[in-house]
C-alpha cells in the first residue's frame, strides 16, 4: 500500500483509494522522467540499471491500476473495485439520463484503453506466446494517451459521486508529491561523490580496506539519494 488511506468496507471509497494510488506513482514517474531531462540523464548518470528497473516498474504499476478500475463488476463470482461495479451499486442512487451518461462514457473509455489492456493481458499478467515466441513486436499506449484515460476515468468518477453522494474528490491535489528539484539535488551530491571514488581509485591497489571504505561510501551516497 502507498501512504494514501487504509481499505475501508466501502466500494466508492475503496475506488477513490485506487484511482488516488495511480496518480502517486504518476507523479513520481513525471519528476524524475519528464520534468527535466537533465535530471534524467544525471539520475542514469548515478545508475542506469536502477533508473531503468524503476521506470519499468513504475509503468507497470500505472498500466495495472488502470486496467483494474476497467474491470468487469465480478470476476469468477467475485466483486471488483471497479467502475462497472460502482456504476451498477449506485444505480438507484442517480438520475436514469445519468446512469445512461456515464455508461456510454465507460465504454468509451474501455476502448480507449485497448492498448493498456493488451500490455496487461499478454505481457504484465501473461507470459504470452506471441510475444515471447515469435517474437512479436508490441506497441504500448503511447504515455499521452495514458494521462488522457486517468483524466477521463477522474471526470467520470466526479460525476458519479456528485449525483450519488454529492460528493467530489481532488484526485490530482490531495496525494503526496515528489519533491524533484530535492531529489535532483540528492543525485548532485551522489554524483559527485560517484565521482571522487572513481578518481581515487585511479592508480591505486585495490585491497580490501580500500575496497571496503569506498562500498561504505557509496552506499552512504545511495542511502542519500533515497526518497523521502
């Protein structure tokens, strides 16, 4: 779990959980990813493996979060954290011209989410044959598109909630942010110290103190670099 709320027995709220947790992994993704190239690049710089690794990780999660809210309202007998099953609970609690709204929408929006759903279905939840056999090239959503469907599952959501409990939620505002210009200046004192060692370490026996206090280093330099 994200530090956003606790489960609680009540499908909306568990629902506003969800959506929330997708926009926190998204704001991580968009500081270190796409706010500044430069702090890109510095965070490969630092390590490509680890940059690469979460990148990865961070897609998966959102393409996972996505594709579950599209759920059916029951899989196998059982209920779904969905926006199907939402629809279908609060159906006696909206107008008839609403409910006909926001199903039309939802189908709009599973469509749109085609993409999303193949990389789940064939790749993130399935070793696919396809693609792992033949050697199947396989296209993502393009990460446009991705922000446009969390919007529009947002807006969606709103609308349900303010007719059904005259409610809504500030799914973009009320979620912890990643401070980037922090972490990029973690990555700064990083790399310079990445840099110290690699020069120290020029011309120098490498035995086993030496090796020993240059690990301590760095790992304190990792540690720094760490989220808060």
């Amino acid at each position: 779990m994200t530090p956003i709320d606790q489960p609680k027995n009540d499908l909306l709220e568990n629902l506003d959980n969800c959506i929330c947790e997708i926009y926190y992994f998204l704001n991580i993704h968009l500081e270190i990813y796409r706010k500044s190239e430069e702090r890109t690049k510095k965070f490969n710089d630092f390590d490509g493996t680890i940059s690469t690794t979460l990148y990865n990780l961070l897609f998966e999660k959102i393409t996972l979060g996505i594709c579950k809210l599209l759920d059916p309202a029951q899989s196998f007998g059982h209920k779904n954290i969905s926006l199907a099953a939402i629809l279908i609970e609060s159906r006696n609690n909206i107008q008839e011209s609403t409910f006909e709204k926001l199903s039309k929408d939802l189908r709009s929006i599973s469509e749109s989410s085609k993409k999303l759903k193949d990389l789940r279905d064939k790749i993130f939840a399935h070793n696919s044959f396809e693609f792992y056999v033949q050697k199947i090239r396989f296209e993502g959503a393009p990460e446009k598109q991705v922000f446009e469907i969390l919007d529009s599952i947002s807006v969606w959501m709103n609308i349900l909630q303010n007719e059904a409990r005259n409610t809504t939620t500030l799914y973009k505002e009320g979620i912890y942010y990643l401070d980037g210009q922090w972490f990029e200046k973690m990555l700064d004192w990083a790399l310079e110290g990445k840099n110290k060692l690699e020069k120290a370490s020029k011309g120098i026996r490498m035995n086993g103190p030496f090796l020993k206090k240059t690990y301590d280093c760095f790992q304190h330099a990792s540690i720094r670099c760490r989220f808060r």
